[in-house]
C-alpha cells in the first residue's frame, strides 16, 4: 500500500456528506474528486490537497503544509499536507474547507468517450 489507510478513512468521513465527490487511485496514492476536480488525496508520507494559486498563500500559514513538489517543481494551488497536519481534526478541516471551496468553483468535468482499440 502506498498510502496510508487511516488517512484515506478520515478523508472519506470528512467528505461524507458532500455531493458528487468519487475517489480515484492515481499517482501512487487515492485522490479525490468533486464532479471529477480534484480536491484532495493520501499518498506515502501524508497527503495533498487542490486550494488554487488564489487560496495556495493562506494554506501555507496552516502548520503542516508545504508547496507540493512530486517532481522537485513546486506545482501551483496544489499543497502537501504533512501526517501531523492530517491526525489533527481542526488542521485537517481547514485545508479541505480550502480545498473543497476551489473545487466547488470550477465546472463539472464530462468524462471523455473511449477511443476503439
């Protein structure tokens, strides 16, 4: 597993009641969507979270998170969430309030039709 069960149990609960939210394994960990945004996910290590470049400078101040950088390029509106950050309800709540407030400002995504073989 490359990814931390407990955290992707908490992200479930905490998106429990939020309408259109579908969860994706990609990247070596589970993401998860809103009308097929992403808003959040887990991954080895902790997990990361879509506020936007608008939102990206107050998520910075929340203890816990860094710029996200898979590649060694920070990539923009998108956070690292430390495990810390993740077991604390309080710290946890407000990087998903950010993220799920970026997400509910963009339109739905329509899945694209398969291509034939």
């Amino acid at each position: 597993m490359a990814y931390d069960e407990d955290h992707a149990e908490l992200l479930r609960a905490d998106l429990f009641d939020e309408p259109g939210i579908t969860e994706k394994k990609m990247f070596g960990g589970l993401c998860f969507m809103k009308n097929g945004n992403m808003v959040c996910g887990v991954h080895q290590g902790g997990g990361m979270a879509r506020v936007g470049k608008e939102a990206e400078p107050k998520a910075l101040e929340i203890e816990g998170v860094s710029p996200l950088s898979f590649t060694g390029r920070p990539m923009g509106g998108m956070v690292d969430v430390s495990p810390h950050t993740f077991d604390d309800v309080a710290l946890r709540g407000q990087i998903i309030a950010l993220a799920l407030d970026y997400a509910r400002s963009l339109p739905p995504k329509v899945a694209k039709p398969k291509k034939p073989r």
